[in-house]
C-alpha cells in the first residue's frame, strides 16, 4: 500500500533538497530556488513537474511517493531533461 507523505514533510524535505540540488546541479546558470509556501501555492498547477530523483533502488522499495511524481535518473539528467516542455516548472527532488 502507498502511503502518501504529509504536507510539512514533503515542504521541508523539498525545500532542504532544492538547495543541494541548486549547489549541485548548477553549471553556467544559477538554478532558482523557492521556499516551501512558494512550492505548495504551485501543486496543483498543471504547469508543476515534480520529479523524484531518488536512486532506482530507493524508489522501488519506497512505500512514501508524493502522488503525481515521476521518477528520473539523477545521473542521466542530460537524456531526460530535454523531454519536458520548456514551459513547465520542474522540481526535482529526493526523499
């Protein structure tokens, strides 16, 4: 059974992982970050991404996945990125 994780976890993990992600994932630009209330004002959006980038493994096992997530790999992030419109606001995130 999927379990669906609570509001505040999910904003606290999102917002703790948009910052490593930001440090992490940057290259020439500055990846824009957002605050927990920005994220939840935006969830029903249909312009919202949300992408766990957990490992495989984790993923799999997981019984906590935040309802209308997909999963990417991390590591391939240049074989998938480009499939998602450019209109769209992705948020990649890990928990």
């Amino acid at each position: 059974m999927r379990r669906q994780i609570s509001t505040n976890t999910f904003l606290l993990v999102t917002v703790a992982l948009a910052g490593l992600l930001a440090f992490s994932c940057a290259t020439t630009e500055e990846v824009p970050r957002m605050t927990g209330d920005n994220l939840k004002g935006m969830l029903a959006s249909k312009d919202l991404v949300l992408i766990d980038v957990r490992a495989g493994k984790d993923w799999d096992s997981s019984e906590m996945k935040i309802m209308g997530a997909v999963r990417e790999d991390p590591k391939d992030f240049n074989s998938w990125y480009a499939k998602y419109p450019k209109g769209k606001t992705l948020v990649l995130y890990c928990a």
